[in-house]
C-alpha cells in the first residue's frame, strides 16, 4: 500500500507500550522454560519458538488465551506452498480457512467496536479513523490480518528456532555468548540477519529508475530478495558466518526499510533478547540432536521442527 493510506492505517497499529510489555514476556519465557525436560528430546519449535510467540500474540490482539494456537495455524495457512504436501494441498482450502479466519475477526471487530477503547490491536483499528470501517473491504481486511498474523508470529518464531541451531553450528559463537551474556543485544541483531525469516518481497515500481545498470520500468514487477542482501559481501564482512559481536550488528535487511519497516521489530528483538536472558541463566548449552526441518517455503524462511536435548548437568 502506498501514502497516504499507508501511513494512516500503520501509526494506528504501532506496538503497544514496550516497557510494560518485558515483563510480560518474561514470566511467559520463565514458565516455558521451566517446564522444559532434561536429559530428554524434544522439539523446540513446538515447545518454546511457537509457544512464546503465540501466547505473545494472542496477548496483541486480546484474543482468547486457550483458542491461541488457532493463529498459529492461520498463520501456518497464510504462508504455506500448496504444493508442498501438507494438508493444504490446493488454494480452494487455503483460501476457506483464511475465510473462516476473517469471518472470525469480524465478528470480534463488532464487539470492540461496541466497547470502550482498548490497547489491543484490534481494537485500535476497530476505533481507528482510517480502519474502522476495514471489514466493509473483505481483502484489504484479510490482508491487515495475515500481515499482522504472520509478523507477529511467524519472523520471531523462526528467528528464536534459528538462534539455537546457528549456536549449535559455530560451538566457539556458544562459548563466546556463555562467557559473556552482554553479547544477547549485539547477537539478537545478528540472529535477525543470519536467519532472514522473510526470505523475499514483491514490490510493483511506481516510475522509472535505473539499478545497477539495469533499468526497471513502471510497472515492473521487482522481487526483493533480503536473504541475498543479508549475505552480501561487500556490505557485510563474512556474510555467511554466524559471528554474536560484530561491529555494526543492525546491518541487515530482515526488517525491510524506509516507510515499510517492520512495524513489530523493537517487539520481535525484545522477545529474543528477554529468552536468551533467561536460556543462560539456567541451562547449559542446549544440543540440537538432528538438522531441522525446514518449511517448504520462498517467503518465510521456516523450521517446522527441531530436536533438541538439554543436558541434565
């Protein structure tokens, strides 16, 4: 979407109070891992990067705490290749599911609306002047909620996933942060870049311009690729090593730029930041016993699964 109506919708959904948010997100962190089990196998993906973030976003939008996994699986059918052997194996499917999920909405959308202002998410655009009326536009609608959806859940999921195995790979990137915890801030950043959950976006060019050399006309379809500009070499030294201290560890793309920014990414680092505060308080290094699974995907750069065991000494 483009100004003006982009700029009006995105400052009515900008992230709720961060500072009151932490302590959220940390009791939350601390009862996930302390149910953790030791010395046997588990999936982490399952147990702690989906966990911690939907019960985050059920919290966002207000949604009912116990029915939180429904957006995870929303989230999941938004993004999944129909081709890729799950379930939803046609856009018939997906797109009954993703009607169900608006119609559901909708239906919350009604009863905040007819409520006192709230400071979830979907009351915010349910009283918002340039959004009150988005159910009346059933795409634009659907749109809205996937971009909150999936960027609210999926990025941080699979960066939190991410984190642990690209620690597990570079063992002296394990030694180093267990040596010294301040390195979480500089990491978090680095995370971000190394797993690029957002592996591309499409954008339509609005006039003429020249790109490298390359001349992009007016219409043009142009799939950005973050993944490749995280790895880009002349920008970023040893693009495809994991390194916790670099320099200038916000370098990276994973969060888009200019007016489309992620709109979540002081909420996405902060959840990095407060679980790995609490992962090295009380753990040793966690062991990923097989390669994950990975999303059959080109626009989210997923793990579905991941075998883990914390050691019980």
């Amino acid at each position: 979407m483009d100004p003006p109506r982009h700029d009006e919708q995105r400052k009515i959904v900008a992230p709720p109070n961060l500072a009151k948010m932490s302590s959220t997100i940390r009791d939350r962190a601390i009862r996930i891992l302390q149910e953790l089990p030791r010395g046997e196998v588990f999936d982490w993906v399952d147990r702690v990067s989906i966990e911690l973030t939907t019960q985050m976003l059920s919290t966002l939008f207000d949604f009912p705490f116990e029915e939180r996994r429904t957006l995870t699986r929303w989230s999941n059918v938004a993004t999944v290749n129909t081709h890729a052997g799950t379930e939803i194996d046609s856009e018939e499917k997906r797109d009954v599911i993703l009607q169900e999920m608006v119609s559901y909405f909708a239906d919350i959308w009604k009863i905040r609306q007819q409520q006192p202002p709230k400071f979830d998410l979907i009351s915010m655009l349910a009283h918002g002047e340039a959004t009150q009326d988005l159910p009346s536009r059933r795409q634009e609608f659907m749109g809205n909620l996937i971009l909150l959806i999936v960027g609210g859940n999926d990025t941080t999921r699979n960066s939190i996933s991410g984190g642990l195995w690209f620690l597990n790979q570079f063992a002296e990137e394990y030694a180093k942060l267990r040596a010294n915890p301040d390195l979480i801030s500089k990491m978090v950043p680095e995370i971000v870049r190394f797993q690029s959950p957002v592996v591309h976006m499409r954008r339509t060019a609005l006039c003429d311009a020249e790109l490298n050399g390359k001349r992009i006309r007016k219409g043009d379809k142009v799939a950005m690729w973050y993944i490749s500009g995280n790895r880009d070499p002349e920008e970023i030294e040893e693009p495809d090593r994991f390194i916790i201290d670099r320099a200038r560890p916000r370098q990276h793309l994973s969060f888009g730029f200019g007016i489309h920014r992620c709109v979540g990414n002081r909420l996405a680092e902060m959840q990095l930041t407060i679980l790995w505060e609490e992962i090295l308080k009380r753990f040793p290094p966690i062991e990923v016993v097989e390669k994950p699974k990975r999303a059959y995907s080109n626009l989210i750069h997923g793990i579905t699964e991941m075998k883990v065991r914390i050691p019980v000494h």
